[in-house]
C-alpha cells in the first residue's frame, strides 16, 4: 500500500511557499488548520483500526455488553482457518475483483480511447457515460434483479429475440457471479473511461506526431507510445478500483443476498452477517483483517509485477 | 478495392459513434427501465417485458401514490430527509475542515520531530485512510457508538460521514490550493490581516469552485452509503439506500413498480447532478485519482 503511495503522490506538482519553514507567528494558525482533521482521523479512523486488531483477539459476544468479553488468543485465527465458509467468501470476492477490476479497465479504456479523438458531442457522450457510477448502490441492486430477471427481464428477453438461449442469471449458482459482475462493470466502467481519457488528454501530442510522420501505424502507436505513456494512470485506477471492489458489498446486499445459497457472498458480507446478525464481534474483526490483509498482498502482488513489467519493456 | 483515405476516414467515424452510441444504450437503458417500471400495473410486469408505455403497456401513477400517500409514505419521507441532512451536513463539515487541512499542508511547514513527519507524510497518512475496507472500522464504531450514546443519532452518522470523507476532500482540496497563487494572501498578511482572516477574506472566495466541486463528491458519496447506516442506526437516523435495500425483502415478494419509483427517489438527485455539474464530478475525480 505504501507503493500505492508513492505513485500517487510522486505526481504532485511542486507547491507554492511563502517560506522555507513556518515563521513563529504563523506556528499556532498551522496547527489550528491541520489538527482537527488529524486529530479526528486519529480518533474515528486509525484508534478504531488498532481497535479493531485488539478484539481479533478477543471473544467478544455483542448480545451481552457486560460479561460477553474473554481473551481468546489466536482462536479466532484457528476458526477462520477452519472456516470454509470463509474460504468461500474470499474466493467470491478474489474473483470478482480480477474479473471486475480487468474487464472494467479494458472496456474504460477502449471508451476512452473512442472518446480521445475529435468528435461532435463529447460532451453529451461524457455526461451519459458518467451517469451509472452516480446512482446508488442499494438501487442499483434492484436495477441489476429486474434487468437479470429470467422471465421478466429484458436481458433474457432480447437473448431470445436474437435466438440464443435463456441464461438462468441469478437462480443458478455459477451464473450468479458473473451476473454480479456484469451489473458492478455497468456501474464502474464510468470511473475508468473519466480518469483515463483525463490521463489521455494528458500526453504530450508531439510524440504522436513525430510517430505519425515516422509512419507508425494505428496499432504500433497505441502499442508502442499509448499503452507504456498510460501506464501510471492504468495502474492507479486499476489499484483504486480493487481497493473498491474488495469492499463489495451494496450492490451483491440487494442484487442475490450472497445467493443462491453462499454463491455470491463476499468478506464483507460475512463480516456484517458475524458482527451483526450473531454479535460475535471478535470473529467479525478477524474476518474485516483478512479482507485488509488481502487488499495490501494484492496491491503489492499487483503494483510489483507491473512495475517489473514496464523494466523489462524499457 | 483500395480505399481512399477519406473513405477508410469515414468508415472509422461510422464504426466510432455506433460504439459510443451503443455504450450510452447501455448507460441509459437501465435508467428508462426503472423509469417505465415505476408507472407500470403489476400484470404489466409479470406478463414478462413491456419497453414502451401506451404502446405495450398502459402507464399509471398507482406505485408513485402509494409511494407518497401511502402507508410506507412517512418513513420514505424521513429517510430522505435523514439522507440529505446527514450527507449535506456531513459533506460541509468535511470539505470545511478537509479544506484547512489542505490549506495547511500547502501553505506551512510541518515537521512532527518524533515520527520525522513532514507534509509529505502527513498528507499519506490521511489519505491512506480512504485505502481501508470501511468494516475493518465499522466494527469498533458499533462499540464507540454504544458506549457514546450515538447509535441510530444524526449526530453519530455525521461524526462517522465527515471522518469518512475527509481524507478525499483533504486530498482534493490540497490539490486545488497549489494551483492557487499566493501573492494576494501574501499582501494582505503584510497589510496587517491575520492568517484566519486572509483565509476567510481571500482565500475561501478564491477557492470557492474547489470547495463545491468537493462538497458534491462528498455529497455523492454520502448519499449513496449503505454499509454505516446498516451498521450504525436502525430507525431515527436510518438513511434512504437503507429503506430502500429494506423494502425488496418483504415476505410477499419484491414489488417491482413500488421498489422503480422508491429507486428513483434516490437516483434521481445524483442524475441530476450528473447533468448539471458533470465538470466539476470530473473534476473531482480526476485529481483524486491521479495526484
């Protein structure tokens, strides 16, 4: 996560300075403008998280406020080995973040590679394309339930107008994934194409030119110039996006409630289900740590393959 | 046949706008559908798809009626207004606050000796906030919250909102500051005027458009959240996403043209937003994802 970082903030422009270093006068006014943010970030946002560590060690039963609490060691850690409920949930949500996060980028970026040429209404196409990552989850859950309906849907419905078979989205078990899916790509393509057609608009035109007047063809300078002069941009949208997408849990709430059966349930889910439904707190704050532990093992997996990747290309 | 290159220019314009065109069927039918859902009888949606209204279908306002005079009506009243109290006030507190923190880490020099801070890391350690999975906090926030009182309060919910936006709109904010020269805050500092009151004076009318462009990110955000108000409130301080995720698990099924028109009760506010301030959602966006 820290590499996340320093890709994110090695971009900052150089800021603006009255001087050097904070004059006596101004020291009581520096702190009085920073500190509330730091100071409730320090208490609502990094307390509850060193909290949160602390009750992984913990039973914690939430239905008894008083007397529900007992040290329990590394038991929680021994039950999440054994769960295989668990290990369902982090599969769910490992493949929906690869499958998601990757079709997402390729659509985003196609888009926005369409979007990056001199065309009439730009403006209208970008307010369109805008618009599914504005609406609300919860709804867009029920959106995602009438669209996928087998007999009532319109999805199912232009399938058969085109004479290919009804596909059981939400009612088979290995069709629901996908499904969920595809609703969460419709809602999240938008984020991509914004951020990297921003990015696109962003390169410097005479390299194109100078490829154009060498006779590159289309392919070569999107290969070759595009892609690698794109990658920073790629690689933080594809990190915010999985960092996003590990959360799943609005859309999947609505769409099939983790069904049919567990099919569809995610960490998260889970999470809400031990905490929530079963107060058993302790094994809840286990199974958010996992879903942290595996967002930093899939941004440093992700950011130092791609970042070897781009040394070999050089 | 060889093409002329005007020719092969005009196949790629063609082939250009059909896909942009199909992708915005794709972004907007969904829409049209929950749009028509919503004024259509209940036989009209199990007889299986009807597209157009008058034509296929007989439209009616029977769902939005009994959406906004019916039994239901008052607690759909009170999470909307819940929603927009709690992501207004929210967002303002966070962009306010974000805002002079943003100030701060453009304009003065940190440096906390014990940690070897300084404004670099500041702004990482803020921002890395955003980077958690929101349940990792949520968990301990059930039991601040209950040891405070502040379960299902619009007090609590705008405590857990402002924290939860604030590292964006910091992140957003700092931004927009180093774009902003400093040499009229620097001339009424040497005219006498104090660092709060160049702020006030100069700086808040300068950076106006990045406080709004912020605000309405908060504000989307907020408005779309499920997670905490599941979580943290269950009736008072309950929020429209949660009313609305409530409604679709009723013993006698989902209904469909009720839960159209309740979607679009939270749907429409942020379409309207879409059309209306689409640069500064951008904008937004653009900066939180790439500086």
């Amino acid at each position: 996560m820290a590499n996340a970082a320093s890709t994110a903030a090695g971009t900052a422009a150089p800021r603006p300075t009255l001087h050097k270093v904070t004059p006596k006068r101004d020291r009581a006014a520096s702190y009085a403008f920073l500190m509330p943010t730091v100071l409730l970030i320090l208490g609502l946002s990094v307390f509850p998280l060193l909290f949160s560590f602390a009750l992984v060690f913990l039973s914690w039963d939430l239905s008894r406020l008083e007397g529900g609490i007992r040290f329990a060691g590394l038991q929680n850690f021994v039950t999440l080995f054994n769960d295989t409920r668990f290990w369902n949930t982090a599969r769910v949500t490992v493949i929906f973040v690869l499958a998601s996060v990757t079709l997402q980028y390729f659509l985003g970026l196609a888009l926005a590679l369409l979007l990056n040429q001199d065309i009439k209404g730009r403006r209208f196409f970008r307010v369109a394309f805008l618009i599914p990552m504005m609406l609300t989850p919860a709804a867009v859950g029920y959106v995602g339930r009438m669209l996928f309906n087998e007999s009532q849907g319109p999805i199912n419905d232009l399938l058969q107008r085109v004479g290919l078979p009804n596909i059981p989205w939400l009612s088979n078990p290995t069709m629901a994934l996908p499904s969920l899916i595809l609703l969460d790509t419709w809602e999240w393509v938008p984020f991509m194409i914004i951020v990297l057609l921003a990015g696109l608009q962003a390169l410097p035109p005479e390299v194109f030119e100078s490829a154009r007047v060498d006779g590159a063809g289309e392919w070569y300078i999107f290969r070759h110039i595009t892609f690698p002069m794109l990658a920073p941009v790629s690689i933080t949208v594809i990190v915010i996006r999985a960092l996003e997408a590990f959360k799943l849990f609005d859309i999947v709430m609505v769409m099939t409630g983790g069904g049919p059966g567990t099919a569809t349930e995610t960490v998260t889910m889970y999470a809400y289900t031990v905490g929530m439904k079963n107060g058993n707190l302790g094994y809840a704050s286990a199974l958010a740590y996992s879903l942290l532990v595996m967002v930093i093992i899939f941004t440093t997996l992700f950011i130092n393959t791609t970042r070897r990747a781009a040394q070999a290309e050089d | 046949m060889q093409l002329t290159m005007r020719q092969t220019h005009s196949i790629k314009q063609v082939i250009t706008y059909s896909l942009l065109v199909l992708w915005t069927l794709i972004c907007l039918f969904p829409i049209y559908w929950v749009v028509i859902t919503s004024i259509k009888l209940p036989i009209a949606v199990f007889q299986g798809p009807k597209y157009i209204p008058w034509v296929d279908f007989q439209p009616t306002l029977n769902a939005w009626n009994f959406l906004l005079t019916g039994p239901t009506s008052a607690a759909v009243y009170r999470s909307w207004i819940n929603s927009f109290i709690l992501a207004t006030t929210s967002s303002a507190i966070a962009v306010l606050l974000g805002g002079m923190a943003g100030y701060g880490l453009t304009r003065f020099h940190y440096h906390w000796p014990i940690l070897n801070w300084r404004n670099n890391d500041i702004a990482f350690y803020v921002i890395s906030q955003r980077m958690l999975p929101a349940v990792v906090v949520i968990i301990p926030y059930l039991i601040m919250f209950r040891v405070l009182s502040l379960i299902d309060t619009h007090q609590g919910m705008i405590l857990a909102y402002t924290v939860f936006n604030m590292p964006f709109a910091v992140w957003i904010m700092r931004d927009f500051f180093q774009g902003l020269p400093v040499d009229l805050e620097e001339s009424a500092l040497i005219d006498g005027a104090n660092r709060f009151q160049a702020f006030r004076h100069i700086v808040l009318p300068l950076a106006a458009p990045g406080f709004i462009a912020t605000f309405l990110f908060c504000l989307v955000f907020t408005w779309n959240d499920y997670l905490f108000s599941l979580m943290l409130t269950f009736s008072r301080a309950s929020t429209l996403p949660m009313f609305i995720a409530g409604e679709g698990t009723q013993s006698y099924g989902p209904q469909w043209w009720y839960l159209s028109a309740l979607s679009l009760l939270s749907i429409a506010p942020m379409i309207l937003i879409t059309l209306f301030v689409e640069r500064y959602i951008t904008r937004g966006l653009v900066v939180g994802a790439i500086k």
